[in-house]
C-alpha cells in the first residue's frame, strides 16, 4: 500500500462534525450508493478515527489508515456543495473535498480514470488534448477584435472546442450591444477548476492560475466575461482563495448582461414563445451563491415562461457531471443525472437550461442513452435567440 503523505490541515473540521448526518440524505452519491461510506459523514468519520488512531489500534488491529478503499469513495463526490449547505456547524466541505483528494493524490491513491485529463491540460492546456492553437478557430474571420477590449472574454475548454455553439453566443450577445471583446485564442489555457475538483489542486495554483491571469492582465482589460460556470468560479473564488486576487472584475454573462440592460446597451426584440426549465448548476449556484442572475437573464426575454425543476436553488440536485464522478463512478452518475432530466420532464417542458456547459453535455449524454425527450442549452444560447 502507498505511504501516506501527510493529512492537510483539516482536523478542526474532522472534529467540529457532530455526525449529526444532515449531510447525508442531500449527497447525490449516497442517494444513489445506499451506504453511509459514499456520505459526507461517513467519510469524515473514517478521517477522524485516523486522526485520533494510536497505539491500541495497532495492537487490536483495527484498520484505520485511510486505504484504497478509501480513496475510491473520496472521489464519490460530485463537488457540488450539498453537504456543506445544510451544515449546522458551518464546516466547509466544499474546500475539504478538494483538500482530501489532493491529499490521496499526493500518497499515490489517485484515479487512473483521470489522468487523460491531467495529461491533456500539461500537454495542449485543454482538458480534451485537442490542438491548443486551434482553440480560438470557432470564431468567425470575420470578427472584429479590439486591442483595447472593455472586456476579455474567457471561452473555457467546453465551449472552444465541444460546445462551440455557446461561444458564438456569447460574441453575438457582445457584438448587439457594441461591447468591444478579445479573446485570447492560445493563450488561454484551461481555468483548472474540472483539475482542481478532481484532486490537483496544486497544479491549478502553480501552473494554471499565474499563467491565466497574466495573460488576461497582459490585455489591459477592466473585465473578464465567460459563460462557464467552472470558469467563473475559478476566477471569483477559486483563484481569491489562493491569492491570486484578479486586477480586473469578473462577470458570468448572466451578470453582464443584466449590466447591459441597466445601461440600457442591449434590447431583446424576438419573441420566444415557449417555456423552459432551468438548473442550477453547482459551482455557480451554491458555491458562489449566484442564484437570480441566471433567471432575471431569462426573463428578459419576451414571452419565454421560465419554470423550475424542483428541488432548486441551493437544494438543487447535481447533475452528477463534476469532480471526476462521471469517470470513477459512471452508473451512478448516470442515475443521478436522469433523476435531474426526469424531474425537468415532469414540469411539460421540453428545454432545460443552464450556465454549465459540463452539466449540458452530462444530461446530453444521459438523456439520448436513455431517450429522454428533452433538449439542454446553454443560457447565452438561448439569450442570443431573442436579439
């Protein structure tokens, strides 16, 4: 068995837990698995017992140093943030998970499933490996770019080359209401937030983060927009938590545009009449507490009937998309996904909409295998519709 590195410094929130187990009914993995070693709870017990082991454990035999068996369940977690949500002691799981499984990475526990991506993200600074100078080919020859931008705007992996469409979205949103934009094509490497979910931390801090925002400073530009809620967390909190404090604001578009409107810079003159649901997506909902951007967004646009698929908001079911869970734990991931597009179906919508482009291609995937009749867009696809 690996050697163990050292256990981060996360005993206060090992011993703060009063097993109390409200974590443990909202842990989309634990719905799904059944037993307690997939909950919060159960993986902060087995933490504590090693921290407090000594020498009669040793001597009766008890196991309790943190082994393959344990590292498995550190990654059945979506990062979604649940647990800490209705934590009455305030313990912030949502940093402590990524702290465990950058700790079972550093004593040589790590998920082979996830080393394409790690790989992928050394070698082209995508999470897909596909040609890093083909990264800004999405846009049209035709664009026009300023050199002195108001505003970068940040694509992230999924929409430069898997959800391009979401990425033209966002430049016709732009372009309606006269924002001058640059992207950074090249050089513009992955934000690290799907790395640092899945236990690599350190890579994101040291490699990523310094590289991102020099590259964004290096524009002179006052604001940063991106559609992706993973990259608008790395950006807003990710990156602040590491000290790495942004010298220029950042926006989802969902925030900008309601800045455009203010400004009375964009109007939205194309009806459309249907309705849509929309979720929630982890990192922008619980984790930054960005609930009513994303709706006031949609309710600009006319005649659109905006539902919600229950639960919402900060009890809002993962997609199962995130943290890696997809790869070490497919089935599951499926299951929880489906229990998502379900709930959506039941609203008579036939649209969900959302600001992850990784929760989109998650539910994509699990509704075509299981023919769900349901269609997922992004939110600036379906606000670049009505201009």
């Amino acid at each position: 068995m690996p050697q163990l590195a050292k256990m981060p410094p996360i005993q206060e929130h090992l011993h703060a837990c009063t097993m109390c187990g409200y974590c443990v009914p909202v842990c989309p993995a634990y719905q799904e698995a059944g037993w307690e070693g997939a909950s919060p709870r159960g993986r902060i017990f087995a933490m504590r017992q090693y921290d407090l082991r000594g020498p009669l454990d040793r001597l009766l035999r008890r196991h309790v140093t943190p082994g393959e068996d344990f590292a498995r369940s550190a990654w059945e977690c979506t990062g979604c943030g649940a647990c800490e949500e209705v934590c009455p002691v305030d313990i912030p799981f949502d940093r402590l998970w990524d702290d465990v499984k950058e700790w079972m990475v550093s004593s040589g526990l790590e998920r082979e499933q996830l080393h394409p991506y790690v790989e992928n993200v050394r070698e082209t600074h995508n999470l897909y490996g596909k040609a890093q100078d083909e990264r800004g080919a999405w846009i049209s020859a035709e664009a026009v770019q300023s050199e002195n931008p108001e505003v970068v705007y940040w694509v992230g992996c999924a929409a430069s080359y898997e959800k391009q469409q979401i990425a033209r979205a966002v430049v016709k949103i732009l372009n309606a209401a006269k924002v001058t934009y640059k992207i950074l094509g090249p050089e513009e490497w992955c934000s690290g937030a799907p790395l640092a979910r899945m236990g690599y931390q350190e890579m994101v801090r040291k490699e990523l983060m310094p590289h991102n925002l020099d590259a964004v400073a290096r524009t002179g530009t006052k604001a940063l927009v991106t559609a992706c809620a993973e990259c608008y967390r790395s950006f807003a909190r990710d990156y602040k938590d590491w000290g790495g404090n942004p010298p220029f604001s950042v926006f989802h578009i969902s925030h900008f545009l309601e800045k455009l409107v203010r400004e009375k810079r964009i109007t939205f003159t194309k009806p459309i009449p249907q309705s849509v649901v929309f979720h929630d997506a982890c990192h922008m909902g619980r984790v930054c507490d960005t609930f009513d951007p994303p709706r006031q967004a949609l309710k600009f646009i006319k005649d659109l009937k905006l539902l919600e698929i229950l639960p919402m908001r900060e009890e809002a079911l993962c997609s199962g998309g995130g943290g890696g869970f997809p790869d070490v734990y497919p089935a599951q991931a499926a299951n929880v996904a489906s229990r998502r597009i379900e709930a959506a179906v039941n609203t008579g919508s036939n649209t969900i909409v959302t600001t992850c482009p990784h929760a989109e291609m998650h539910f994509d995937k699990i509704a075509k295998q299981r023919n769900m009749q349901i269609s997922i867009v992004d939110l600036a696809e379906m606000v670049a519709q009505a201009l």
